[in-house]
C-alpha cells in the first residue's frame, strides 16, 4: 500500500516540512472523495477535519437571513480547507460545499492535536502555516469588503 507522504511532499502547505513531520502526521490523513452539491460540514458542527484540496473547488458559505447561502469564498486544488480544528471550542465557523467533484486528503483534526501536544515544535509548525493562511484569507475578505463598500458610494 502506497503512503500519502509523497503527496504531502509536493503540496505547498507541507513543502518545505520536516520530513519526520510529515511521516509523522502521514498517520492522521486519508483519501476523501465530496460529489458536486454535497456538504463537507456545517456551521457550529464539531471541527475535526483538515482537508488539502487535491482536485476540483469547495465553497465556503454563510446563511444570509432573508437570501439564503451565500458563498464568501471558494478553496481549489493546491490549497487547505478547514483551521478550526486547531483552535477551542473546535467548531467549524462556515457551511462547506463541494462545487464540483472534489479529491482531498482529509486529516483527522483529534489525532494532529494528540501529535501536536506530544510534539510542540510539530504544533508551533502547523500553526504558523494555518497563521499564514488565516492572514491572506482575512485579507482578501477585506479586499472584499472595500470593493462592496466602494463600489455603492
């Protein structure tokens, strides 16, 4: 049976990990597979999932009273899904919905914070890679927001 280590290897989020790290937490992972329209997760739902998208596109969405879901953002190929698993109450913040067929490696979000816990340096690394992407996300919301506010004045 073939490791997902190679795979971890090669997307941007573990690149440049130690090795061993990546052996290590290699024990956490497993194909997923979500069809068009179906749910990942659901706001207030427990998180304890972390996905790297391997192919296709996931919508991350908020119920609007009065409309509906609206999607906010969209995660593709190449990027990561899903950081509340790393922080209390461990819940996620967002509706979650495959737009297309998608392929991800899901991570079982209690088995990284055991490692994590065992392996400190192991949890300063994956934080500072969840950090990193919670910042350029926030700051595309905020691009967002101003092109909205902007563009009705």
């Amino acid at each position: 049976m073939q490791t997902l280590e190679p795979i971890l290897a090669q997307h941007p989020f573990f690149r440049d990990l130690d090795p061993a790290y990546r052996q290590f937490i290699v024990e956490c992972a497993g194909n997923v597979r979500f069809q068009a329209g179906e749910y990942l997760c659901h706001e207030g739902e427990a998180a304890n999932q972390f996905y790297l998208i391997r192919q296709g596109r996931v919508a991350l969405q908020i119920f609007v009273p009065g409309k509906g879901p609206n999607t906010f953002l969209t995660v593709e190929a190449g990027e990561v899904l899903g950081w509340s698993w790393l922080f209390p109450p461990y819940r996620w913040q967002f509706d979650v919905r495959a737009v297309e067929l998608t392929r991800a490696i899901g991570f079982d979000g209690q088995c990284l914070r055991t490692k994590c816990e065992a392996d400190h340096a192991l949890g300063y690394a994956l934080m500072q890679r969840c950090a990193r992407i919670m910042t350029e996300r926030l700051q595309a919301a905020r691009l967002q927001l101003l092109d909205f506010y902007g563009s009705h004045t």
